[in-house]
RNA sequence: GGGCGCUUAGCUCAGUUGGUUAGAGCGUCGCAUUUACACUGCGAAGGUCUGAGGUUCGAGCCCUCAAGCGCCCACCA
C-alpha cells in the first residue's frame, strides 16, 4: 500500500512547489515555505534519529502544504568528509589494508566509489518513512556547483583578511593522521601521574646535584598547595636555587621553552625575568609571568611548551617563546628532542625521561593525578596537540552577527534553552580551523608558488595563489610553477553554506524566492557544528539570515534512555519497525509521546499502539465508506441532531487546536489531540450513533444528514492525520465518494 | 571551575499565560460484545505532582533553599 500511494505523490509531481496545484478558491500559492533537510551522511544507513527528522520535517511541510503554502523540502546527501573517510578506513583495516598505502587520488577514488554504491540507500529510506520531499532538487555535498561556491566563500574571506594560515597548536589525531577541530576532541577522565621537577635557576653555575628523596624534596607547602606558605624549595640566604614545576607530560619538557608563574605570585617574584636550567637538555629558558597560570595549582610554577600544549602555545605567543617541537606526527619523539630521545615512542620516552630525571637528581616527587584528557571523539586515542601549519577562520566577526541576529529575534530558537547554549557558546568562541589532513573532501582552492620551476620543495608557503584551477602566473611573486594544498575543508565549513549554496545552484529562482528559509530543524547534538555556522556563514556570504526558525529535536534513547550505539547493539533500525508496523505507526509514535525537543526514549510498544491506532482508522473507514457510496454533500440540508451539533462542535475545536499546537511545534500534542478526538469522539460515539441511524432510519432526511456527517468528520479527520500518518490518510482519500483535489497531499486544511 | 535541564500513576511521558474532581499511551483488574474494528467497547484500581519553606483568595505551574539524576561548555599544568 505505502509503495502504491509514495507512487501515487511522486507521480503527481506535488513534492515540487513549481507543481503544486491552485488553491481551492483558484489562487495561486504565493507563500513560500521552504525546509532545507539536513543531509543524511551519503554511505550511511538511516537509524531512528533520521526517522525522526523526516517525520518531523514531513510534518511541517505537508501541514503547510494543505495551508496553501508553495512547499518546498530540499533533500540533499553528505560527503561527510571525516566521518566517512573513518569508516572507510575502517573497511580498510578488515581488510588488512590501510589508508597510507594509497596515494591521494586512489584513495580519493576508493572512497568515491565506496559512496557511490550507498548513494541510494538513505534516499530509499527516506522514501520508505513517507518524506514528501522535492527529489528533482536533491544536492550533494560534492556537486561541482555546491563546491564552486564553496570556493567562492573562501575567496570571499580571504578578501575580507578573515582567513590566515599558520602555525597553530592543533589538536593531532595520531591515528587518523589528521588535525581536529576543538569541538571534535571529547574529554575523559583518566588515572594520570603528576611529576614534579625542578629546574636550576641559572645564577647557580653549577648546582650541586641532589639525589631524589621525596621526603627532603617534597616540601608540606606542595601537597598543601597553601598560599602562604614560602616558595617550594627556597635556596640558603633567600635565593633561589631551583624553581620546581609540576607537570602530567615530563616528555614534553624537552621542548621547553620557559617556565612561567603568576603575575599576582609573590612567592616568585623575584624569579621573574630570570633564567632557569633545563634539564637533560642544559638550555637556559627564560621565567616568565603570565596570568594563565593559577598560582593555587601545583607548585605554582608551570613548565612551557609552546609547541605541545594549547595554554602553553599562548603562553609563547604572549611573551616570544621559541616553539620547540619535539613529538612528531607519528607519536614518536623528534630530532629536536635530542639524540638520545629522538625516535622512541612517547610512552618509552616518558619513562626513560622520569628516570633520568630521577637519576640526575631533578625528579621531586611523583604523586597519582586524576584529570581530563583530550581524546579523539572518534578512536579514542589521546589526542596530541601539535604545531602545524593549519588554515583558520577569523570567527569574531561573523559570531557577532550571528549573536545580534538571535539577540533581536531574526532568528528564534523554539526552545529558548537552546537560545541560552548557543549564546554561551558564541560568547566563547574561538577561531576556527578549517583544513583537514585527510582526502575525503574538498580540496583547499590554494596554490603554493614554487620560488623556481626545478624546485619541488614546498616548505616555503610563503606565497599562494587563491584559484579553483590551476592559475598561470602568480600576480604577487611572478611564479609559474605551483603545488597544490593537499588539504580538505572541514566538511562544517561547506555544511555551514548549505542552505544557501543548495538554493542557489536548484532551479533559477528559487534563492530569491525561498532564502531565507522557513525552518532549520535538525538534533542538538550539531548546535554548534551546524547550525551556530550556517547562522554565521549564511550572513556573511548572503547578507540575509539562513532561516527565520530553528527547532531542535532530541535524541532518541533505547528503552533504558541508553544512547543507541552500534557497540552497545541496541541499535534499531527504522525500517524494520516499518516493515513490521508501517511507516505510518513509526512516525506517529515517534512524535506521539513526548516534547520532541528532549531526549526521547524509544519502545516498540508505542510503535504497536500506533499500528492499532492505525487499523482503527482503517476499519473506521471501512465503515464509514461502505455507508458513503455514491454520496454527494452538495444540495444536502442537513437537520442536525443534538450529537451531530455536539461532534461537529468537537471538530472543530479539535482543528483549532491541531492548527495551534502545529504553528507553536507541539507535537505531541497536536498528535495527541488528533488521536483522541478520532478514536474516542467519532468512533466511539459518532459513529456508534450514525450506525443505527443509517441501518434504521427515522427519516430520509436524518439518513442524509448522518451520512454528511459522517463524510465530514471523516475527511476533515484525515486532513488532521494527514501530516503525521500520510500513507494510510491518502489510501482512504483516494477511496471518498466526494473529493475536490486529486490527493489529499494538496487538500485544504480545514477550517474549524 | 562555569552553565543548562530533569524529578507528576507500575513504566514512558503530557500538563500552553497559576483557576473546579491532575491527563495520555502501555501495563493491571472486572464486565460486555462476534462487531466497521478482539489491533474492540464500557468501566475500575492506581498519584501527599522529589523534599522544606515562601508569595497568593488559590500553586504541579511563580520565588528561595535542599536532595537525587542527567547533559553541555572550559587553556587545572
């Protein structure tokens, strides 16, 4: 039946706004109401998150459809850059492959193919759930158009002096060989060490070596951590001989390139503008002052490397340090770490690091540590903070309107919660890396300038050309030979354009005609990923906010409220429950039980009172169909009898409400109302009622009435129903003795 | 360290600006009917709305505090 009747609307061409019939009293649709769908991942199989997205955004569209409004849904699909490439490698590693045996096109190839063969299975799903959506405008994210302007947005920025490329502390997934934005790091606590070291202070030419024993170098005031108490390990006469710092990475230390205290310590004010000896490496490093540091923590004194810590980088930033790396991209120690370190592993290094240390008189005191580390959100590895060449969006800017925009109400979050999370969040924001090591993507437009044709070094990037194509001579240096960046965009950076990009490379007109959309309608769990940046981006590229609404749903928990997860195996799979219950009983129950802007817990028992639901719309049908044969409501004078006053009465206050809760996203309790009023005011009472009355008339005229009254309050029923149990709705549509529209799709939402 | 949210029937949750006997789905119990529909109808049991205090003629809803649970953000070495 849902096969036939997704036929059926495909077939009539309704799911495009430029096909859409008249109205009813023979106007046009003037209102555009436009949803841009948030584009399922292109390899990715739909779980019961996605089906709540096309149930709710189905819900909008085909409401304000039967409102008379020109709808459009724009689907789309998602390369998914990170994401996808993480699976695929996956896939590779079953195999008994990797990524790094491939070059970039090859890979790039695999992966293409690998999407290709999926490209279709979310689009069927979707179609499976009922998602009245415009397939003849479907976009992806690596369409030639789309990417044309992504460039042309980065163009733009580089314009504006909002781009700039250098070397930034990043954070490095080891696996995945690639950096990360902050928002994908995750933090888990883990059973850590705290070393405390100290370092000579350099007056001292030769400090006498000082044998490890906690119980002479351990002084009270460090476990303490009192304020008062004198500096850690004042020397004789009120110098100092060392300086001591408490540190959760010693191997780092290598890379030292200050320690630095607080401004407001007096414990250490003398010691600031001082050198100190780092030890193993015998390199003076300077002492510094910085206000990142909280003199309550440790020993007060904090060890600086610029090149592996993010506070340590600013830190360096702030006062000139040298950024010193001496971890590479594999995890293993570098040359800068010294030859007796370069080339171990981290681990190793670590722990040949504490016993030198310990050996050379310098380790303090070791003590357990409990802390948060950053790790990827995708494999879980520690996350590695690197100096790297990235390229980064100057945000500030474009957050301030963004903020302005909300602040006025230009663009509402439903929730206000939502509102509050996003404000916090923007009020804090930082600047935005947007190039990937990875090949899954799209290609950074930067073309290095090579100094001379035979050269194929490329570590001089002082000079690039910005050029979707390879350009012929570089206007500022005069090169001709060029290499191109091999980074990808972050796929945020493209997914932040989406509404736009995707209007303007459709149907001509159809940007100025449905941007800004209507309503942004996506989980909460991609506030900041998605929505934060298409707020920001849609402004800055378009002058215009990207949608007027944005309606956050929850997540969908199993019965347990657990997050469904694949490692958990409580993952349920949509179609399934379709197959097993209809699409119709799915989507129903999906929004049938509570607010969908919390977390909702998932129990296929709610999907089986929706199918029963379901067959008692049918049979209810059935009834009311096999007593409406040949009916025709014109030249009908109704006499109504006190019950038909009554039900009448009831439907309409029912429509009032349905309309309300629709137009404020309840619901729930727009499905709520709708089910009690069909259930247990037309088919317990009115049909009850009408049933005698047709089988044993008291008069012509109070047969003709019941059958009007049964035909209205049925097809007034279905239109409610119809936004949330499509299928069944038009099945029985198509089966009315009397109907003005050739699909209920395009009825006329009634009038109370 | 900051911020947000939740706590209502056995379970999952509604309860829109404070206004009679606090609702739904599922579950439980009793009765009825072979019916458009047993994927049914009628009815019943079941709640000191987390706790304490306050505002009010009136509080599940507003205010304060407390407890439990959950989430988000953050540069604690």
């Amino acid at each position: 039946m849902e096969d036939r009747i997704y036929k059926l609307w495909e077939e009539s061409g309704f799911f495009n706004p430029d096909n859409l019939p008249k109205l009813a009293n023979g106007k046009e649709r003037t209102k555009p109401y436009c949803i841009i769908m948030p584009p399922p991942n292109a390899n990715e199989v739909l779980h019961l998150g996605h089906a709540l997205m096309t149930t709710l955004e189905d819900i909008l569209i085909r409401y304000r459809r039967l409102q008379g409004d020109a709808t459009l849904w724009l689907p789309g699909a998602d390369h998914a850059g990170f994401e996808t490439q993480v699976v695929f490698e996956k896939k590779l590693e079953k195999e008994g492959r990797s990524r790094f045996q491939f070059d970039r096109e090859t890979l790039y190839q695999m992966i293409w193919d690998y999407v290709q063969e999926n490209k279709d299975v979310a689009r069927n799903q979707l179609k499976r759930l009922g998602a009245s959506c415009d397939w003849s405008r479907n976009k992806f994210t690596l369409d030639k158009d789309i990417v044309r302007i992504v460039y042309q947005t980065f163009e733009k920025l580089c314009k504006d002096g909002l781009i700039y490329r250098g070397p930034r502390i990043i954070n490095w997934c080891p696996k995945h060989q690639t950096g990360l934005s902050d928002l994908e790091v995750k933090y888990e606590d883990r059973e850590d060490k705290l070393w405390y070291i100290k370092y000579p202070i350099v007056e001292l030419k030769n400090p006498p070596p000082v044998s490890f024993d906690a119980s002479r170098g351990g002084q009270s005031s460090l476990r303490g951590g009192s304020k008062n108490s004198s500096p850690p390990l004042g020397g004789v006469r009120g110098d100092f001989d060392y300086i001591e710092v408490a540190t959760t990475r010693p191997e780092t230390m290598l890379g030292d390139t200050a320690v630095a205290v607080s401004p407001k310590d007096k414990r250490y004010k003398k010691l600031v503008g001082q050198r100190a000896l780092l030890p193993l490496m015998n390199r003076e490093i300077s002492i510094v002052a910085d206000s990142a540091v909280e003199m309550e923590f440790g020993t007060g004194a904090v060890k600086v490397t610029p090149a592996h810590d993010a506070t340590d980088f600013e830190i360096g930033q702030r006062h000139n340090l040298e950024s010193i790396s001496v971890i590479g991209r594999n995890d293993k120690m570098t040359a800068a770490a010294g030859a007796v370190y370069a080339g171990l592993p981290i681990a190793e290094a670590r722990k040949k690091i504490v016993e030198d240390l310990e050996a050379q008189g310098f380790l303090m005191k070791e003590e357990p540590y409990r802390h948060s580390v950053g790790v990827c959100y995708k494999c879980g590895r520690v996350i590695e903070p690197l100096v790297s060449e990235q390229w980064f969006v100057k945000i500030k800017p474009l957050a301030e309107r963004a903020v302005k925009a909300v602040k006025k109400g230009e663009v509402k979050f439903i929730s206000a919660k939502y509102e509050k999370i996003f404000q916090h969040w923007m009020a804090n924001i930082r600047d935005w890396n947007i190039s990937r090591q990875i090949v899954w993507g799209i290609r950074l437009p930067v073309w290095y300038c090579l100094a001379s044709p035979d050269s194929t070094q490329q570590d001089e990037k002082s000079c690039y050309v910005i050029s979707d194509q390879k350009p012929k001579k570089c206007p500022k240096c005069g090169a001709t030979e060029f290499v191109q960046e091999t980074d990808t965009f972050d796929t945020w950076f493209s997914s932040g354009q989406w509404p736009f990009a995707t209007l303007q490379t459709t149907n001509a007109g159809d940007f100025e005609k449905f941007y800004p959309t209507a309503v942004m309608e996506t989980g909460w769990d991609i506030l900041f990923f998605w929505v934060a940046r298409m707020i920001m981006m849609g402004f800055y590229a378009t002058g215009q906010k990207p949608f007027s609404q944005v309606y956050m749903h929850g997540l969908i928990r199993d019965k347990d409220k657990k997050k469904m997860s694949k490692s958990k195996g409580n993952v349920v799979n949509p179609l399934a429950v379709v197959d097993e219950n209809g699409a119709d009983a799915l989507r129903m129950a999906l929004v049938f039980n509570a607010a969908s802007d919390s977390d909702l817990p998932f129990n296929e028992d709610k999907v089986v009172a929706q199918k029963r639901f379901a067959n008692k719309i049918w049979n209810a049908a059935r009834f009311s169909l096999s007593n409406l044969a040949g009916f025709n409501p014109e030249n009908i004078k109704p006499k109504f009898t006190a019950a038909d006053k009554q039900i009448l009465k009831d439907l309409g206050e029912v429509i009032k409400k349905v309309t309300k809760d629709l137009d404020s996203f309840n619901f729930h309790e727009a499905a709520q109302s709708a089910y009690h009023f069909f259930w247990h005011q037309f088919c317990d009472k009115c049909i009850e009622d009408v049933k005698k009355r047709i089988k044993e008339p008291r008069s012509e005229l109070d047969k003709t009435t019941a059958q009007y009254v049964l035909w209205k309050v049925l097809g007034d029923s279905l239109k409610l129903l119809h936004p949330f149990m499509p299928f069944i709705t038009e099945a029985i549509y198509q089966e009315m003795p009397y109907k003005l529209h050739q699909a209920l799709i395009v009825e006329t939402w009634p009038a109370e």
